[in-house]
C-alpha cells in the first residue's frame, strides 16, 4: 500500500461502508427491519406531543395508520406471517404485541433526532409513514460510521504501524451483513453499537485518573439514556479498573475473597422463602413444610403473588386459563385473584377445602397476576393451568426454597427488562437439567449464528451450509487465539502499545455473554446475535488477531484483503436472501 493511499485509508474505508449501507438502506423493504413499527411510534410520539411520551399516552391512531402502512407494504407476507382478522392496534397482532411500542421500554437518545425531524418535516402527519422511514433509516447509517471511525481510531492508537490491522477491524466493524441490516434500519441499536465502541475505546487507552472518571461517566450515560444493554460495561469498567490501577494492586487478594463470599452469599438459600412468590409483607415466611405459606404467625398474615409476563402472555391472549388450590391448612377463608390489568376475578376459599377459578385472559393482556391473601396464617399449595392442562406457575406447591438474597433479586427485576422471579427460576433443578441443557445450547447456536446474520424478524436466515462456512472461520479465529497464548504471541513486544488488549477484549466479551444468556436460564427466551452489537469492537479485534495468529506469517499481510472480500461476498448473499 503507498504512503499516499495510507494516508486516504479511512476516508476509502468509510466510502466502502457507506456505499454498502446505501445498498442496505435501499434494499430492505420498509417496517421488514427488527421492530421498526415501535421504534417509528416512539419517535413519531415524542414529535406530536413535543414532549417524551409515556405507556399512559395514547398511540392507537398512530398504531391504527401504522397498520394500513404495514399492509400496504406487505409486511405479514414478507416475514411470513399471518394477519389477524380483527386487528385494529399492535396488541391485536402477538408479533407486534411482543416486539412492543418501545415507549417505557427504552431510553430516549435515539429518538431524539427522529422526533425533532418528525417534527419540522411533518407536523401534519401527512406524509406516509414508510416514506419518512424510509429517511430516518440514514440516522442509523449514520451512525454506523461513527462505529468504523471509533473501529479504525482505536487500531491505530494500539498498533501505528499495522494499517492492516485497522483495516480488518474496520471492515468488520463496518460490514457484516447483520451490522449493515440494523445499520440500514430504524433502530437503537445502531447507537447502542456506537456509543458501546466508543466506550470500550475509551476503556482501552485508559491511564489517568481522569480518564477513568470519563470512562465511568460515559459507561453510566450509556446505561441512563441509551439502552440498559450497555450495562456490562459498567462491571467491566470496575475489573479492569482492579487490574490496571496500581493502587489496588496491593489490595487485589482481598477483592477476590470479597467477591468470592458475595457468589456464595447470593446463591445461600433461605428455607423459610418459597421461591418465585413475591411476599408482603417482604420478609415474612412464604414456605412451611414444603408448601405455601401465608403469614408467618398468628398475628401477621399477609399476601403472596406471581406474575406472568413478556413471552408467556402472547399465547395466552384470549384464552382461558385456571387456579386451582389445594387448601391444607388455615385460620380463616383465603381469597385467590388473577388480574391481567384489564380486569380482575376473585374467589374466596373455605378454610381446608379444594377450590379453583376460571379466568378469561383478555386479547390485550400484557401481564397476568396470581395474588393470594388470607385473614390468618394458612399453608398452601397453587396450580395454574392454561387450555391445554400445561402448568403455569412456577414452584406453586412450594417445594423450592427462595435465595437469601432474594429481596435485593426482585428489586433488579422490577428495574431491569427481566421476569419476575428470574432469579429464583436460575438456580431451581428444572433449569439445569438435560432438556434444559439442550435447549441452551440451541439458543448459543441460534445466537451465534444470528450474529453474522438473520435477517427479517428472524425469517430469512443464510442457506444453511453459509452458517457452516462462519462457524468454520470462528472455529478458525478461536484456534489462534489459543495459538497465540501457547506460542507466546502475547509476549510484551506483541502488546506494546495494546496494553493487554486481548484481556479487556476478552473480559468484555465474557461479560456481554453473560448479559445475553443468563436471563435464558430457566425461561424459554430466544437471545439474538444483535444483542452483542454493543461489544463488536471487542469481538472485532478477537476475530482479527486470531485470524492473523491462524495464518502462516507470511500470509498474514493478506488478512484484510480476505476479510473485506469474504465481507462483500457474504453482503451480496445476505440482499439476494432479503430481496421480496
């Protein structure tokens, strides 16, 4: 390469990327992207209102317009779908009801300019809608770029005379086919993947007290305004703090002990607890004998409840499902509720008797709630069946017990985007058993390969021998990766100027998994390749220092060239695979 084409590098770089989105950006028909109907709500919203909208505000004709949008454009068609026949709102249809409005769900950054372009360029509402999408999408490219820049900086800050180097992390970075399908579209993860690359820059070329002071602020700005999704981050940012920071160095022994005993302390179980039921009052006894307990003495009764939400509830819309108690001990009548947030039903049940109540779910139902309350200590054992006679309720007869620190696990719940009763679900024998185990290994499977690309809302996946081919180059980087330790590539001549970079590579990684596959433990819930966007700097340069570690050394000066060609070709796949 000439001094002079060096020098051009980044610009080519960046006209590569944005030639690539352009195409992108053209190609995928509109609403076809991962929840472009709520993300445009949300902006569109905030733009009527003038102000940042809330889950109380009222959307059905925003929703009601964005419907005859996706009609027009053949929306359930594309992904393979079928319409509902009554369908009048989101929650009508159980795709758009669980991908959500977003309102309430996300922080507002992303939004922000989308709305204030809403604003001046149709105060009326009179433009169609997949048109303004249509524009609204180039926020994303635009910040897309912004990710390549962040890609290419911190190479050459870490490595100044591998140019080739910067140019792998760059055409990574910038070209993967699932990058340049949420690129192309309307959607915050396209500044989740940005500001989580500047935050991890800046991580990486951390010294001074300052900088770490900048790191964190920025970590915690992520997490506040943009998306809860940048969390690791911030535990990423204490590590390494630990191991960079030579003032703690003295200190490190007893920071080990001191998490060691916090991993035991968070999994020490409390067999007065039932786990899965929310208590109130909070640290009165809900479990006695291996079953249900209400009130821990005669003179503290009290209430229990269990919720059902996020991926259970699209199934169980417009259906009946029913509580059934098993009443083996009590000092008065019980009282059993199930709530949907749309209407409730109650019964009383006599002191030692069998009772149950039917319950009709509502279409729109976004929750469902068992309460359970009683006048006097009482033991109890709960069952909730749906239509099909499956069991609902997790530990209802009481078997399990909850953990110590359970009160400070539901308080996570109800802040982060998690079931109730996660926690409690995680550790149960049901989680880990071996369909359980196979079931986790599919889903790590689907998230891997849905990170190279699957496209639509998860209906147009690669040919399968594609995810072959990717599994093998992954295979392939992970192999020198573990050259290198063995060989000693990581040797102090090898990270001068990368200042451990293949540790905090590796540690945020780590922690981005973690993130992306615990709250799959003991739920059936599906993680996405796209949710370890916000660390695909870090994986990036994973990728290209194994691939390099792979090759003979004389090849190694090849690496971007293959990198960039694999790229385009697997692009060039990816649009004939999303083509209508």
């Amino acid at each position: 390469m000439t001094p002079k084409l060096r020098q051009q590098s980044l610009w080519i770089l960046l006209g590569i990327t944005f030639a690539v989105g352009l195409v992108w950006w053209a190609l995928v028909p509109a609403w076809t992207a991962p929840d472009e109907p709520g993300h445009f709500l949300y902006a569109r919203l905030w733009a009527n209102l003038g102000r940042l909208p809330t889950r109380l505000d009222d959307s059905s004709k925003l929703e009601a317009r964005l419907i005859n949008s996706l009609g027009e454009n053949n929306w359930w068609a594309y992904n393979r779908f079928s319409r509902p026949e009554r369908l009048s709102g989101f929650s009508d249809d159980p795709v758009l009801a669980a991908s959500g409005s977003q309102i309430g769900d996300e922080p507002p950054a992303y939004y922000l300019l989308p709305a204030l372009a809403l604003r001046f360029v149709d105060p009326k509402n009179d433009i169609d809608p997949a048109v303004l999408l249509r524009w609204l999408r180039l926020w994303s490219l635009a910040l897309r770029l912004g990710t390549v820049v962040c890609a290419w900086a911190l190479s050459r800050r870490l490595w100044p005379g591998r140019v080739d180097r910067a140019w792998t992390m760059g055409l990574l970075v910038g070209l993967l086919p699932m990058v340049g399908f949420i690129g192309g579209s309307l959607n915050n993860d396209a500044l989740t993947m940005f500001w989580g690359a500047l935050t991890f820059s800046l991580l990486a070329l951390a010294r001074r007290p300052r900088q770490w002071v900048l790191v964190f602020i920025v970590a915690c700005a992520g997490v506040l305004l943009i998306d809860r999704g940048l969390l690791f981050y911030l535990i990423a940012v204490f590590v390494w703090a630990a191991i960079r920071m030579d003032r703690l160095r003295p200190y490190r022994l007893y920071l080990g002990i001191g998490l060691l005993l916090l991993l035991i302390l968070a999994l020490a179980p409390n067999p007065r607890w039932a786990a899965g039921w929310r208590r109130s009052p909070e640290f009165i006894a809900s479990r006695s004998g291996g079953a249900l307990m209400i009130g821990g003495s005669a003179s503290e009764a009290g209430t229990l409840t269990q919720t059902l939400a996020g991926k259970q509830m699209p199934e169980l819309r417009d259906s009946q499902v029913i509580l059934q108690a098993d009443v083996i001990e009590s000092g008065s009548d019980l009282r059993l509720s199930l709530d949907d947030g749309e209407h409730l039903e109650q019964v009383s049940c006599a002191t030692v008797s069998p009772c149950a109540l039917a319950f009709n779910i509502t279409p729109s139902a976004i929750y469902l709630q068992v309460i359970v309350e009683a006048g006097a200590p009482a033991r109890l054992q709960l069952s909730l069946l749906d239509q099909h006679g499956r069991e609902l309720l997790f530990n209802g007869g009481g078997s399990q017990p909850d953990l110590l620190t359970s009160p400070i696990y539901q308080r996570l719940e109800r802040a982060l985007p998690i079931p109730a009763g996660f926690f409690a679900q995680a550790v149960s024998a049901s989680a880990w058993d071996a369909p359980a185990q196979f079931r986790y290994l599919l889903f790590a499977l689907f998230t891997s390969a849905s990170f190279w690309g699957y496209f639509g809302w998860l209906t147009r996946p690669f040919p399968w021998p594609v995810y072959v081919l990717l599994a093998g180059v992954t295979i392939m980087a992970a192999w020198g990766l573990s050259r290198r330790l063995q060989i000693g590539i990581r040797a102090r001549k090898e990270r001068t100027g990368g200042n451990g970079i293949l540790t905090l590579s590796a540690l945020t990684v780590t922690l981005v998994l973690c993130q992306v596959w615990l709250p799959m433990i003991g739920q059936s819930w599906q993680p996405q390749g796209r949710y370890l966007f916000p660390a695909i700097l870090p994986i990036a340069i994973l990728l290209a220092l194994g691939w390099e570690a792979a090759l003979p050394r004389r090849w190694r000066a090849m690496t971007p060239y293959a990198v960039g060609v694999g790229l385009v070709a697997l692009n060039g796949i990816a649009w004939w695979v999303v083509q209508p």
